[in-house]
C-alpha cells in the first residue's frame, strides 16, 4: 500500500466514523496519535532493511522500545537474511493463524508497522521483556535472553 493509499483509506476511516456518529448518535472517539504524513523519510525507498533503518523505521511507527524491537528483527531473520524476510519482507516472523502461514508484506515497512498493529498496540507499560514473555511471543524458551543479548551486543548503535 502506498502513501496516497495510506492517507485515502485513513480518510475513508474518518469518514466512516462520522457517519456512524451521525447514525448511532454516539460520539466515535478520535484515535490518539493518527499523524499524516505527506514527506516520507528514505528509508522507504530502501530494499532491504539494516538494523539502523528498521530503527528509523520503529522510531517513525512510534515502536515503543525500539532497540528491543529491532533486535527482535534481528534474530527472527538471521541480521535480515532468512528466506521470510527476503521473499515476504516479514522482519518479525508474524504468523497468520487463520490462513496457517506467515504474513506477506510488499515492503519490509510494512512489516513494522504490522508489529505496532498486531503486538504492540497491547503493551501499556512495564517491563518490555516481561510483557513479551508473558504474552507468548516466541515458542523458544530462550527468546528473550536472545533478544538481551542482541541488545547488549549493539547498545551503541541501537540507543
């Protein structure tokens, strides 16, 4: 989906909202921290992601915690090179249960912005690795000293 097709749909949301006040009589509450963007930064014209442009990319998605985030790019694609992120620029291994395979992203943005959508719209606050364990993130019992250990390894470049 492209920008135009971002900020037409956004749009169609408002509108729909309206409308349904309009029908129900009840007042839709505005979603917090809806930003429309007409410039887009250069990291959507890369390719291929790096561990600083998946950065850029959570700091521009609001990712909460986004040193833990990219890490988690980095291990669930082996530093941006297993097959689910060169061919359905999935940095997250988000799995679609009702179609029993993963997601298919056109560009890996995408991908981190699904990660907001699907996961991380849940986290209030709190311990960020806690929340992660708790909500069943990784099948590997060790995810998360992975995770810590992939942040203790690029604290400079990820903070």
């Amino acid at each position: 989906m492209n920008t135009l097709d971002k900020i037409f749909l956004g749009a169609i949301c408002i509108i729909c909202a309206v409308a349904l006040s309009f029908h129900t009589g009840k007042k839709v509450e505005e979603p917090e921290n809806v930003e429309v963007r007409l410039e887009q930064p250069e990291f959507f014209l890369e390719d291929m992601p790096t561990k600083e442009l998946v950065m850029q990319a959570c700091e521009y998605y609001n990712i909460q915690h986004p040193e833990i985030v990219v890490a988690q790019s980095i291990l669930e694609t082996g530093y941006y090179r297993s097959k689910n992120c060169k061919v359905n620029n999935n940095l997250f291994g988000l799995y679609n249960s009702n179609k029993k395979d993963y997601y298919k992203f056109n560009h890996w943005t995408e991908s981190v912005e699904a990660y907001y959508i699907l996961v991380q719209y849940r986290y209030k606050e709190g311990d960020y690795y806690n929340w992660l364990q708790t909500i069943g993130y990784a099948e590997d019992s060790l995810y998360i000293n992975k995770v810590k250990e992939i942040v203790k390894r690029h604290e400079s470049d990820l903070n």
